[in-house]
C-alpha cells in the first residue's frame, strides 16, 4: 500500500436546463443550461493544475460536458460508465413533485414514509444506488492506489459516496448537500480508510456566488 493516499476529486454537474422546476430528472438525459456549461469550463480550468491520471462520468450528457472538458485540459483518459448514473426515479422522472404524489399517491406515501427504501415504478432504491456505486468506487481506489482522480457525477450519486466516505449510516444521506458544481475531496489511504477534507464546496470563480462568495 502505497503512503502516498488516493485523492478523489467528487464533482456534481453544472446547472441542467430545468424546463420544469421541481422534476424529476434522474437517468433522464437532460442537457446542461448555458450556466451549467460555464461552470464546467470554469472547472476544466481549475482541475488543469491537478496531476489528474483518469477522469470518470455516467453516461449522461450532463456529465459527460464537464468530464470530456477536464480531460481535454489535463490531457487524461475518460472513462464513462452507466454505473455512475443518477438514481433511477422510473415513471416519476419528468414528473413534477406535485404531479408525482397526484399520480402515485401510494408510492409517494411510502418515499415519504422511507426514502431510503421506497421504489418509484419501474424505479430504484437508494440501497440499490449504493450497491452499484460504492463497489466501482473502491475499485477505482485500488486502480489508481496513489494517484488522484476526477469523479464527476450526480447529487444523489455524490450524496452516497460522501456519506459512505464520512462512515455514516446511509439513512443520513438526505443531510448532505451537494450544489451545482460542487467539489468534494476524499483522501483514501486505504479502501474502508477515507477522509473527507473538502465537501460541497463552490468552484473558484463559480458564477453561482454571491459578492462575499456564498452561494446562493
């Protein structure tokens, strides 16, 4: 084992065109906004000082913008992957919160009731989100044992590797924010050994803060 820690560098996309507020978009192949992409180029600018050895993504366009970006900037393979997809939400995705709970007022009564396990139609839980995400992850720490590496991914994707990271039970996933463009830094010194030293934290520059460099 190596003395030197693996670094993962865990990035949520940039703002996606949101045609309808408060939707679901899940593995819906929505596109980023015009915002969103800058925030993705403002990254590829802000990763190129990184001694990157691989960038990774879903399959998603709105992944795939950014992670394409970086590897073009940093001049380093990418690797996209429907492993790293967003939750599955099934006949809820392009629904609205509201048209969701008119539509499948059970199954609505149930997410409330138990995020964590309840199954949208046709959907995935948040046990299963975990099951395929967090074993590519550790496979990816022994890979690049040593190396850092860019993970660019989805807020609910991000939410279960930080909270795995941090050793929490995974029914505290729902407390983790993860924005537009966030970056986490996870230090991995060995598999089952990770410290989180930086979570949700705005890009340098992100044109979603505020003046005193808040966000919004």
């Amino acid at each position: 084992m190596p003395s030197t820690p693996t670094l993962l560098y865990l990035i949520r996309h940039g703002q996606v065109a949101k045609a309808r507020p408060r939707s679901y978009h899940g593995q819906s192949d929505v596109p980023l906004s015009p915002l969103g992409r800058l925030q993705m180029d403002r990254l590829a600018e802000w990763a190129a000082s990184m001694d990157l050895s691989a960038v990774y993504c879903s399959d998603l366009q709105r992944t795939r913008h950014g992670a394409d970006a970086v590897g073009r900037r940093c001049a380093v393979p990418v690797s996209a992957t429907p492993v790293l997809r967003e939750k599955h939400f099934g006949r809820w995705e392009g629904l609205t919160y509201e048209e969701a709970e008119r539509q499948f007022p059970a199954e609505w009564r149930d997410w409330l009731a138990d995020p964590l396990d309840a199954r949208p139609p046709e959907g995935e839980t948040y046990r299963e989100v975990e099951s395929r995400v967090i074993p590519f992850v550790q496979q990816l720490v022994r890979e690049h044992a040593g190396q850092a590496v860019l993970i660019l991914a989805h807020g609910g994707v991000n939410r279960v590797i930080v909270c795995r990271a941090l050793g929490l039970p995974m029914r505290r996933v729902f407390g983790i924010e993860q924005d537009y463009a966030c970056v986490n830094l996870i230090e991995c010194a060995a598999v089952g050994r990770w410290r989180v030293t930086l979570m949700n934290s705005a890009l340098p520059g992100d044109p979603l803060l505020k003046p005193d460099g808040a966000a919004p």
